[in-house]
C-alpha cells in the first residue's frame, strides 16, 4: 500500500507510549495516539511534527471504543502497520492487603484491554501485509514477584497472549511481538505502593534496582517491530532475570523479592 507506515498507540498521553510514538514520528511514520487523558494526548501530538498525529480519546477496557477509535484513523492513514496495545496500570503492595477493586482494575487495563485491542485490531491489521502487533509486557512477566503478584499475572497472561497468537496469525501476514521492561523511567513509577508510605520510585531506588531510561524502551520498541525475537527484553534487570529464568530458576525463587519485601514493609 502506497502512503507512510502507521502505528497506533495506546497509552500514548506518556511515559512509554509517548517516547514510542517521537521515535516512530521521527522516521517518518503516521502516529494514532490513544488514551483516556485528553490533554496528555494532545501534549504528545505537539511533539511530534505537524500533521503526522491523531489523537483518539478512549478507554481500553471498552471493545466498542477499540473499533471505532481504529476505524476513524486508518480512514485517515490508509493502513495499519503496528497496533502498540500498550496502555497499563501498576498496582504495588501486599496481595491480601490490596482492595478488590484495585486487583478487577488492574485486570481489566492490563489483561482485558490487550485482549479487545487484539480482537478488534486483527482486521485492520490483516489489511496491511506485513504488520505486527506489539504488546508492552514486563519483566513482571518473566517470573514473578512478591509485592506486584496481580500486576505480573497480568503481564504473565499477555505474555501468552502474544506467544499464541505470532503463530495463529502467521497466515495472515501478522507478527505479533512483546516488551518486556524492567523499571522505567515513566510516570507508573509515581504511584503509591499498597501498604508502604512510598511510591514505586521509591521502593525500586532502596531496593538498589536501576531505573531505566524511557527512550531506551522506544528504541526496543523499533527492533521489536522489524526482528524476528518475540519477546525482547529492556533493561539489566529484566535481561538478567530472563537469563536466570531459564538457567537459575531455584535461585530466583529464593532470592527474588526480597529486597521489595523488606522497603514494603518500611
């Protein structure tokens, strides 16, 4: 198809979303960005060069929201290469201690709404040969943690998401592909931590874990797109764990946690 590639994202008001989306502008790509927070998406698409940008005011746990918010801009771009189904929430503590609400929350954005985004992208993307899905998982999704159990379920469940469906959508031209962060520099890391008189940021900080720079995840997002690995990983943490997954696995159930157990439960 004639015309500049195109990519759509969700969470695209900021943090990951946002730095993904000037990097795709800066090679030239058409940009549809998704979110809840109107006026984060319209600070993003004033970064971007003029003209290159749409913004789309929905709710990821809402299929009805997905389809219209992609039909209205592949009408305007013509085509859909990638579909970032990126938007998620953090939610940090004690399982037991965490309110119910906060868990069905968790759920809903971080598994839910990748599933409908899935479900509602495929046509748009079965239109355009060669397109990929990309779906921001976690390093929570390598092996999980104490203090983020739901929030690794969720990145856990995503990740089998995208293992099934990369082969059930091979015939139709489809790549599907994942990110698998460890702590990032974004606004998630702001948020408090159930059961703790400190945010996220906090926590990572005395628990001696590196923050990683957002436009690192960006620049892993581009390889994501154009490589043949399904799921890559972004950051030391998450490449050290991924490496202890797989060779170390008695030791990680020892070890992993422990720091973040004991700043909980300062």
């Amino acid at each position: 198809m004639a015309g500049e590639q195109a990519i759509f994202i969700t969470g695209g008001a900021s943090g990951i979303g946002q730095a993904v989306a000037r990097y795709f502008a800066g090679k030239g790509w058409r940009v549809g960005l998704a979110d809840v927070n109107a006026a984060g998406l319209e600070s993003t698409k004033a970064m971007l060069p003029a003209g290159m940008a749409t913004t789309h005011v929905m709710d990821v746990r809402d299929h009805g929201q997905w389809v219209a918010a992609l039909t209205e801009f592949t009408a305007s771009a013509g085509r859909l290469d990638v579909l970032f189904n990126n938007a998620g929430v953090a939610v940090g503590g004690e399982f037991a201690a965490t309110p119910l609400s906060d868990l069905q929350r968790c759920v809903d954005i971080n598994l839910m709404g990748v599933v409908w985004g899935a479900h509602a992208g495929f046509p748009f993307l079965a239109k355009t040969p060669g397109s990929t899905m990309l779906v921001t998982s976690s390093a929570a999704g390598i092996y999980g943690a104490s203090g983020v159990a739901i929030y690794s379920a969720t990145k856990f469940a995503v990740r089998g998401l995208v293992e099934a469906l990369d082969g059930e959508w091979r015939p139709a031209d489809i790549k599907v592909r994942s990110l698998m962060p460890s702590f990032i520099d974004t606004p998630l890391l702001d948020q408090s931590v159930q059961g703790s008189n400190r945010n996220v940021r906090e926590s990572v900080t005395a628990s001696g874990l590196e923050i990683t720079p957002v436009s690192e995840v960006a620049e892993a997002a581009w390889t994501a797109v154009h490589g043949d690995r399904i799921h890559t990983q972004v950051g030391k943490t998450a490449k050290k764990l991924w490496f202890a997954a797989r060779w170390m696995p008695g030791q990680i159930r020892k070890t992993t946690g422990k720091r973040l157990d004991r700043q909980l439960k300062q």
